[in-house]
C-alpha cells in the first residue's frame, strides 16, 4: 500500500524551490486559486512560476493523498496488475504521475497532457532528476488536442480535471479518455456531491461503452445511494511545516475527502463490499454501511460471531471487504 505522504523524492524537489519564497505571498496566491476552484473556475488563475509553486504546496499533498487511496484500492483486487504506460490527463505539476510511479515499479512510459503552462513548467522541473520520472513526456498545447494524439495507454489516470468542464465537455471528456484506455482508467474528484455526480454521470456513460467497475463499486449496476447521501471517501494526510504556512493553519495533518472509480476494459476477476462510512463499534456489535453486489447493506457483526467481529472491529470507512471463499 502506498503512503499518503509525499515520497522523499518529491519532498525534496519542492523544498529545494522554497528558498527565497515569499510565504505571505505564496499563502495569499494560493488561496486565491482555491477561491477560483471552489468558485467553479479552472487552472486559468495559475499564470506565473509562483502561482504554480504556491498551488503545488497548497494542494498538490491532498491531492496525492486521494489518488494514493484511489491506486491502493485497485490494487487491493487487481495485485496482478501491472502497467507499463501511463497517460496522466489534466496533470498539472504531475501530481497523479508521482503516485502511480509508487504503486506501480512497472510503469516504464509516462505521457502528461494539461494546457496550463506554469503548471507544466514546474512539473518538468520537480520530475528533472528524479529516477523514473525523469524523462517523462509532458507535452505543450492544446490539452485536449494532446490527449487525442496521445498513444494509448495501459493505465490512464485523470484526477481533479472534470469538475474543470461543462456537462457536453465531460461526454466528450470521457469517451476521449475512455479510448486512450488500453486497460484502466482511474477518475478522482473532489468529495462533494457534485464531485460524485460527475463521477456517477461518467461511470454510467462509461459503462454503456462497454466498461467494468474495479472499485469502489462491487457492480456495474446503478449507484444505489440515493440523495442527500453520496459515496465519497477520506484519507488523512500529514501536514509540513511549509503545508501550515501557506494554509495558514496549525493542524498537522488534513483530512481529504475525495469521489473516484476505476474502470476496465475487461470484468474483474473479484469484487468487493466496500465500506461507505467509518463503522460504529458498541459493546455488543459492529454496524457499518456497506455496498455489496447485491445492493446497499446494514451489517451488524455480533460480539458473540467472534472470528467475523475481530474482523469488522479492522474495518475502516472506504475498506473493501473481501470474500475469500
């Protein structure tokens, strides 16, 4: 399983372009952008090497921490896969590009594709002496024409890029990556449940095209969950020093609540009931909220069914819950 954290190779590239930073102005920058996200906006805001540096201490943590928790899940029920090529869409500093190369030491090709320049820039120069990710082909222009000269890939990753699109741009999003998928394609979202209806909309269209849900759905069936409820996730990362600077914030670590699901060209070979809210543990019993193949469940793990309760005492919302029979 990969950690949340950045790796130390990351870490180390970002703190080597810290020095000289202005921390007031890179706070102000960045929380401006996440103004502009939370507003609907795009990776327009982003317009200058400091803008990107301050978006990639802001944000880029969190984000690596979602698509880290995306991966691990899809490797918990596919252990036997194994890309070598990766297509990363909308990559930005090339947040999902560091996560893939940890949970996957097969991976042997990476194409980036995002139109917003300063963000390209610095993913270049955080990539430029790292082992594998050194000669990464991040190209420049048109993400979207990028994207359709882009060769196929075994592993296609797009993580915090459809919220960026209108409701005619997501179809035409989705069919295009869908095509660029040789096997996998992972989409990560923000945890609101706006994040979750664009994840839903896309896995629906997706399926009728053909696809098959690795995770976090046990089914290619409907979303059984029904509103105000929606299924997202959460992961705790740790926070740096220079992560509270420019969040401004003591805490030392941030909890990212996050929306994905990963589709495959071919049926899974197993499936899983997923956990879909931190369980209550009591005296007498475990209760969690689970989505199994047959649909929604309430389980309630008995104190006295003691081989099944020690396991339910293990779960943890966003867990897969595995039949080994």
């Amino acid at each position: 399983m990969i950690p949340p954290s950045l790796p130390v190779e990351l870490q180390a590239a970002l703190s080597s372009r810290l020095k000289g930073l202005s921390r007031h102005d890179a706070a102000q920058r960045a929380a401006r952008i996440s103004q502009t996200y939370r507003e609907g906006g795009t990776s327009g805001g982003i317009r200058s090497e400091i803008d990107a540096l301050a978006y990639a201490l802001a944000r880029m943590p969190a984000t690596y921490a979602a698509v880290t928790a995306a991966l691990n899940a899809l490797c918990e029920l596919r252990p036997d896969f194994a890309p070598h090529t990766l297509l990363d869409i909308g990559a930005g500093p090339g947040t999902a590009s560091w996560a893939a190369v940890e949970a996957f030491t097969s991976l042997t090709a990476f194409a980036l594709a995002d139109d917003n320049e300063s963000l390209r820039a610095l993913a270049l120069d955080l990539m430029r002496d790292s082992v594998r990710l050194g000669g990464a082909d991040y190209q420049k222009g048109d993400a979207r024409d990028l994207i359709a000269a882009a060769e196929p890939a075994d592993l296609v990753i797009a993580s915090y890029v459809i919220g960026e699109l209108d409701a005619r741009e997501r179809t035409e999003f989705a069919a295009l990556a869908w095509e660029k998928t040789d096997d996998t394609l992972v989409i990560v979202e923000p945890g609101t449940p706006r994040g979750y209806e664009r994840i839903i909309a896309l896995r629906a269209q997706l399926i009728d095209a053909g696809a098959h849900v690795a995770a976090p759905c046990p089914h290619d069936r409907a979303c059984p969950l029904t509103a105000p409820d929606w299924c997202h996730f959460t992961q705790r990362l740790p926070r740096s020093r220079a992560h509270k600077e420019i969040k401004d914030v003591d805490l030392p670590y941030e909890d990212e609540k996050f929306a994905y699901v990963a589709l495959m060209r071919h049926p899974p070979a197993r499936c899983a009931a997923r956990v879909l809210a931190q369980p209550v543990l009591s005296k007498v019993e475990v209760a969690a909220k689970l989505c199994t193949p047959e649909g929604l469940v309430a389980a309630k793990v008995p104190r006295r069914d003691k081989a099944n309760y020690a396991l339910a005492r293990r779960w943890r919302w966003g867990d897969a819950v595995i039949d080994e029979r």
